[in-house]
C-alpha cells in the first residue's frame, strides 16, 4: 500500500519509542500541531499542547494550555511553567500567515508575525534548553515552512519570519549539540489545513498542487510522523537541519 495512509500506518507502528518522554508541542489544537501531538501520544510520549483559545481542543490524552504566543506577558509565563515542567521535546509548531503586496506590509503585521513565528520560539527554546543540556538529551523541532527556503510575491513577513525561524535553529544546534541536544526546521510544503485554504483559497491550491510533482497536497499526519521520528531515539546525529517534507516541490 503507498500513499498518505501508508504513511500513517508506518507511523503508528512506532508506538512506545517515546515512552517516558514529555513533549510540547505548541499549536496543538488543529492541522499539523495536532497530528503531531496525537502521533507523539501514540509513540509512549506525555504530551502538553497548546491553542489560543481557553478550551481549545487537543487530542484525548493530551495536557492543554491556553497560551496566547503573539503577547509576550503570556509566552513569559509560559516560559517559567516549561522551566518547571522540563520537557524533553519542543516542537514550536504554532504560526500565524497573512499575505500582503510588500508595499502594503504593515510594520504591524510584520512584527506580529515575527512575534509568533520567531521571538516565541526563541523564547521557549531558550526556557528548556538549560535542561535539556543538563540531562544530556533534548530534541527540539521548529516548524518552518517551504517559504523558508523559498519565496514568492506577497510572502514578505511570512517568509522574513520563518527565515528568521531557519537561522534561529541552526544556531542554537550549534551550540547545544554537544549536549545531545538536536535541534532542527522541518518545512512542510502545501498540507491540507485550514491555515492553508485561508490564505490561499481553493483556487490557490490547484495552482500550487501543480507545481507538486506528487500532484497532491499533503497531510498532517504525513508531517507529524517525521517530526516524531526527529524527535524520537532513532535520530542521534541530525541537528542543525532544515528539512523540507513537500512533494518535491523545492527542488524541482
């Protein structure tokens, strides 16, 4: 069988190879971070995800926290509860995408996505790295995006900021690994989310399937099984990388 749902059967087949690991996995509450946390949930893991909205909805079995990531009074008090908590794995999944002629970029809207999609992240990895560090053992996997390696007209702040996210991991891999503290981008090309069809609309994706040689979009669950093999203990010498998971769409 090949396809999406081989893909998933693959991943489940890893069950237990998270076992006694805590994970976090920010966004968790639908399209990629969701997968990921019900993957890592799967695979033996403890896992807290986050959302924006109080309540908001993870897989069963997963701790939530109502984290508002674009404030930095609540990533700050995010940051002393990861203190606590120690995780073992950081997957900064949570994001935000607005398109936009350069011209009418607003320097609001740019800081507003760097905000959640950089200065976040940097502020959670920075919170669970002293332990990761004194532990001898972290995984740390940012999500970026295909326009971190690429880009196109009106993907100025999207772009600038997961850009941003790719140089941000491979720094901090070169200073943690050392510690057995991997840290890598994964970027995902068109997956079929909602972030996805909202910022590019139905007649988008066909435009962009396309250009996919596979000829289809992704799945979350296709991401969500590679970020928990990155995370799991199989992976002992990739750090530092930012890995594109897009139907070949990069490099054709």
């Amino acid at each position: 069988m090949t396809g999406p749902q081989s893909a998933v059967n693959a991943a489940q087949s890893a069950t237990g190879s998270l076992a006694g690991r805590t994970a976090v996995v920010t966004g968790a509450t639908r399209g990629i971070g969701r997968a990921i946390a019900a993957r890592m949930l799967a695979a033996g893991a403890r896992v807290l995800g986050t959302g924006r909205a109080a309540g908001g909805s993870v897989p069963d079995g997963c701790h939530f926290r109502s984290v508002d990531l674009t404030h930095e009074a609540a990533t700050l008090g995010f940051v002393e509860e990861l203190q606590t908590l120690a995780p073992d794995i950081l997957v900064n999944n949570a994001g935000l995408n607005r398109l936009a002629p350069f011209a009418e970029t607003t320097t609001q809207s740019f800081q507003l996505l760097h905000s959640i999609n950089v200065l976040a992240p940097m502020m959670l990895c920075r919170a669970v790295v002293p332990g990761m560090r004194a532990r001898k053992w972290g995984r740390i996997v940012n999500v970026a995006s295909v326009w971190s390696l690429r880009s196109l007209t009106g993907r100025a702040a999207y772009s600038a900021s997961k850009f941003g996210l790719d140089g941000l991991t491979a720094a901090l891999a070169a200073e943690v690994a050392v510690d057995n503290v991997l840290a890598n981008c994964v970027s995902p090309g068109f997956v079929g989310t909602e972030m996805l069809k909202s910022a590019i609309g139905e007649a988008g994706i066909r435009e962009m399937v396309a250009h996919v040689p596979m000829g289809r979009l992704g799945t979350p669950e296709e991401i969500a099984a590679f970020v928990a093999w990155l995370a799991g203990p199989e992976n002992t010498f990739i750090s530092g990388q930012n890995i594109a998971i897009d139907g070949g769409y990069t490099r054709t």
